[in-house]
C-alpha cells in the first residue's frame, strides 16, 4: 500500500528543531576558541544558508523556486511494507518513506536543490563540493544544473575508479569531476608529494574542496550533512510523512533512520520531534554501523570536521577527525562525527541510537527486496535491519507498534556491494575499543564556553 500526496502537499515551511530543543545547541568554535561568526563562514557559504545555520526560528519558508524542483519528484510515496510484514509473521506495522524516487536516487537533492538556489541568490558562479561514495556530488550535480551554477567535485579516488557510474552520472549533469587527492590544490599536492598512489579520503577531499571555495571570490563550497542547514533541508521528509500517517489514521510507535552525519535521520525525525516536545511519547532511532559506531560508542567532545584540521571545531559524537574508515560497503556511513543536533539530542537521551554489523544490514536489505521489490541502498539496510529486529520482538512480545523507517535511497549504484554480500564475502568487524580510547588523546584541546 502506498500513500501519496498532491504536489500541492509539498511543504511549505522546514521545521527548525532548535525552536523546540530543550537546550541551545552548543556554540561553534574557531581555531582561537572562540565562538565562529555567522561572517567568518561568508567566503565559503551564501548568506541564505548562513542565516539558517544559526536560526532559532521554528519555521522557515521554502522559496517557491524550490518547491518548483522538488515537484520533480516530491511529495515521495510512504509506503506500508505488507509483505514484510507478513513473511516476519510481526503483529507491528511498518511504514516506510521512499526518498529512493529522486532523480539522483537519495534524499540528499533536498538539500542539494536548496543549497544551489540561495547560492544563485548570491551571485555565486561555481560550488565546489567532495564526494566518497558519490551520493552527494551526483546530488549537488544535479541541483547546479537546475539552477545554472558550475559545480566541481572532488571524488575520493578510490571511488573514481571503482564506481565510473556515479562518475558518468555526475558529468552527465554537467559537473566537472575531478579525482582526490589531485594536484589542483596544495592539499592535494602535499598528500601526492608523500605517497603518489595515495586512494585518497573524504578528508583530504574536503580539504581540497574549501581550498578552492576560499580562494575564489565566485566560487562557494556546499556540504551534504552534519550541519545545521541541512538536516533543516531534510525535514521535507519528516513533515510529509505527517501528512500522509494522517491521511490513514496512524502514527508511528518508534521512527528509524539509518545515521551517517544525521541528515536524513534529522530529516524524517525531527518534524516528529515537536510533537514529543508538546507531550507525545514516540521512540527516534539512528542507526549506525558496528564498525563506525560514533554514537553508540564515540566521545562527546570538541572536535574537527576534516582529517586535516581546516573546519571549525564542533561539539559532537566523534571517533576523532583522523578515523580511518574501515572499508565496509555503507560508504554514506563512514564519517567520524555527526551532526551536533543529533549529538546534542542523543547527549540528553531524547533520541536513542543502535549499531548494526554489516552482515545483518545485507540480510535486511536481501529479505526488503524479495517482499517489497525496491533494492534498498546499504545505509538504508541499517533502518531496516533495526526495524526487522523490533518486528520480531513484537511478535515475541504480541504488542502491535507501528514501526517507520526512511528509506534514504536505492542500491542501484551498489549492486558490486550486493554482489560481494551473495558470493558470501562481507565479513563483520567491530570498531575496536582500544582505537576508541586511543582518539580521546588526539581530539583537540579546548576551553569550553559557558
Ligand atoms: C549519504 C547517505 C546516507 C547518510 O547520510 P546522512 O547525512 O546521515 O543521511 C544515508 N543513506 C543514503 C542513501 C545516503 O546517500
């Protein structure tokens, strides 16, 4: 059963959560350790998206430019996954939304699309932007080319050669992609002069990326998660899915979201949110992998965004900035921090987090694509997953909740993943303890304000 929206539906406003927290999220800082200034971010970021970074308002519109894009695709279906439902034999119902129906194939255009237009507003002639996996560079792609702007990624070279297909569909948008570490940028320079077969990795791609960002007056940078701005974006999802639970008389008992930097988590969740802030109970669940596990295991601490030390420092779950990234195949997954709302929220136990190993995400994934037909994205088989386990503890238990998941995205640029799962060559691998403890000594060294 799928539940659909008019295009008209599309909302009108995101849902700004920091409206309703509990606390102010904690100050951003820079390398002097003091607050950043929404004017130190104007080399890098459009004043629109500046503003929205450092808002408390609890609704802000979304420019009817926009909304035009968005209608490409949106509203996105909610579904109930009937046939799961009944081959798991659970009493619980299970809905999900499908942010999989987007041109680029994920929810990051949400943002993407947004990101360009107040970039447009600006002046701003080029986006430079990093990849790993290249959901977000094909997502940026896109929205460049709905709005005129130029965009550059830098695609951690790994992935340039071992995934051309997010790589042709970049270009195919017109972006110019280039493979990280190159020798456009000193940070690219100074990584090729110390190991010239360098795989490089999405920090060193991000390092490249602001370089450029800052150096050129008509050039600004874009990010696909983690910050303020985004996860705002992202509550598209969240506040559609209100509407259509409406339309069948339901109302979720727990929400999962798989939790990479937190965008699409904050996205689906956080309109939910606002109704726990004025009473309601309801369970938000970020799941994460085992092997990357920043919030079920990770410090809450100041730290950097990148591997070099070039961004502001950030109050939030990290496994330290020089994580080196296991290589399991949820690549949307793999950063070491996440997003300071989410960080904050789960640091005052409003949210809740579980961590999933990577076979356990196939299974679920396998078993979704058999029963419900859409081959899910390895991140999103970490919701799924979760929401299979607590299926399955509803048909122990005999309680009928209605469980939700976002569906971030297709697999259909991940088939090799896949491939590698069925010919029974994945293997688990728990991020270990002593590397944990170890990053404590290496976070940077702050006072923090009060
Ligand atoms: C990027 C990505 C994620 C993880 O990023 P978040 O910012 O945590 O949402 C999850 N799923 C898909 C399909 C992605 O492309």
């Amino acid at each position: 059963m799928k539940v659909l929206l008019e295009e008209n539906e599309i909302p009108e406003h995101w849902y700004n959560i920091v409206a309703d927290m509990p606390n102010p999220p904690h100050a951003v800082l820079g390398p002097d350790g003091n607050p950043v200034t929404p004017e130190a971010l104007a080399p890098l970021f459009p004043a629109g998206v500046i503003e929205q970074e450092v808002s408390a308002e609890r609704w802000i519109p979304i420019p009817q430019e926009v909304r035009e894009i968005y209608r490409l695709w949106r509203p996105s279906p909610l579904h109930r996954a009937t046939r799961l439902e009944a081959a798991l034999g659970t009493p619980a119902k299970i809905y999900y939304k499908n942010e999989g129906v987007s041109p680029a194939g994920s929810h990051k255009p949400n943002s993407a699309v947004a990101q360009a237009y107040y970039n447009k507003q600006d002046g701003t002639k080029k986006l430079v932007t990093e990849t790993g996996a290249g959901q977000w560079g094909s997502s940026l792609a896109l929205a460049g080319q709905m709005f005129g702007l130029e965009v550059l990624v830098y695609m951690v070279k790994i992935s340039y050669e071992q995934k051309p297909f997010r790589r042709s569909m970049m270009q195919t948008w017109g972006a110019n992609v280039v493979a990280s570490p190159s020798t456009d940028t000193q940070a690219g320079r100074d990584v090729l002069a110390k190991d010239p077969d360098s795989n490089g990795s999405l920090g060193v791609a991000i390092s490249e990326a602001v370089e450029i960002a800052a150096q050129n007056d008509d050039t600004n940078y874009a990010l696909g998660s983690v910050l303020n701005h985004v996860l705002l974006h992202q509550t598209v999802i969240g506040l559609e899915a209100k509407k259509q639970f409406e339309k069948v008389g339901d109302y979720p008992d727990m929400i999962f979201a798989p939790c990479g930097g937190g965008s699409n988590f904050g996205g689906v969740a956080f309109p939910f949110f606002a109704d726990m802030a004025s009473g309601k109970s309801l369970r938000l669940v970020a799941v994460e992998p085992a092997s990357c596990p920043t919030l079920t295991r990770g410090h809450f601490a100041y730290d950097f965004g990148d591997v070099a030390g070039l961004t502001p420092l950030t109050k939030m779950y990290t496994l330290g900035h020089d994580f080196m990234p296991p290589g399991i195949h949820a690549g949307g997954l793999r950063y070491h921090g996440d997003s300071a709302l989410v960080s904050q929220l789960y640091n005052e136990k409003l949210i809740e987090a579980q961590a999933v190993n990577q076979l356990e995400t196939f299974e679920a994934g396998v078993e979704f694509a058999r029963q419900e037909g859409i081959v899910p994205a390895p991140e999103s088989n970490h919701a799924i997953a979760a929401v299979i386990r607590e299926a399955l503890a509803c048909k122990e238990s005999g309680e009928a909740k209605t469980l939700f998941f976002n569906l971030s995205g297709h697999g259909h640029f991940d088939m090799a993943s896949y491939d590698r799962y069925l010919a029974g060559e994945l293997t688990d691998y728990d991020y270990p303890e002593e590397e944990i403890q170890a990053a404590l000594d290496r976070l940077p060294k702050v006072d923090e304000p009060v």
